[in-house]
C-alpha cells in the first residue's frame, strides 16, 4: 500500500497484508473505513479499499454496507469448538484448519496450540501469542465449569 514502484514501473507494497490484519487485530476498535486505513498507512482511500477488498475475497476480512455509500470493513474474530467426548475432549480450530485431543480440558486446549504452532513454526509466532491469538489460558481452564456454550 504506497505510491512507491519498482524498476519496472509497478507499485511496490510497504505494508504487508500481515501488518494490516495486525492493525485490525490489535486496533482501538474492531471495524474501519478505506478512508481510517488510508489515513493509518499513508496512502489513498481507492488504494486502500482496493486492498482490503483483496483482503476480503480471501476471507481475511468481511465487510458491510453502512448507509448508501459507506462500507467498514472488520476481521473476523476465530471460533474454537471444544467437545466433551465422554473420555476426553476434542478441540477444533477450523480457521487454523486444525484439530487435537486431550483428557482434559485444558490438555487439549494445549495440543491444539501446539499443533497451531507446529503448523504456523515458519511464521515465528511463539506458543504465548497463539494462546493469545485463541483468547485462551489453558492454565486458568476450570475443570469443573461447564463450556460457555451451556
């Protein structure tokens, strides 16, 4: 997203889709405007909405129309589904596209982070950050408290 090119002419990004979606992650609220992300990264608002469009054709973000000519766009926050088996529980991150099991709760909660960070090790997100990422502290995981979904 800047004015910058290249040897041969084209216009060279400054700002990877990562550090965009890190800013909706880590933002003072959750949804934006072509407008705010142009402002935020120095560049205009058509090439701003031209990359959050690209964004959102690959599922990375979603948007909405807000009145006639108004669109904010938003990340999608992950869903974890965590399934008591009777003999154990089983843990599914379909964003992540990974799966795991575990005795207790907080086992598989663990394994499915693990596996996360085995599948993400290239990114060189460290097992803090994906707990994070998941919004879960296996260590405070109450054996007894049924789901939030109950």
């Amino acid at each position: 997203m800047s004015k910058q090119r290249d040897g041969g002419g084209r216009y060279v990004e400054t700002v990877s889709d990562r550090e965009l979606l890190h800013f909706f992650e880590s933002g003072r609220r959750d949804f934006y405007s072509a407008r705010e992300i142009a402002e935020e990264f120095g560049v205009d608002r058509s090439q701003a909405h031209r990359r959050l469009k690209r964004l959102a054709d690959g599922g990375e973000l979603e948007r909405v129309e807000v009145g006639t000519r108004n669109v904010v766009w938003w990340r999608p926050r992950d869903v974890v589904a965590l399934i008591d088996e009777g003999d154990g529980y089983s843990v599914v991150d379909p964003t992540a596209g990974v799966a795991s099991q575990g005795d207790t709760r907080p086992q598989a909660l663990r394994m499915l982070a693990e596996a996360i960070e085995a599948r993400e090790s290239e990114s060189g997100q460290s097992p803090g950050e994906t707990y994070a990422e998941l919004g879960v502290d296996p260590e405070d995981v109450d054996e007894d408290a049924a789901p939030p979904w109950e």
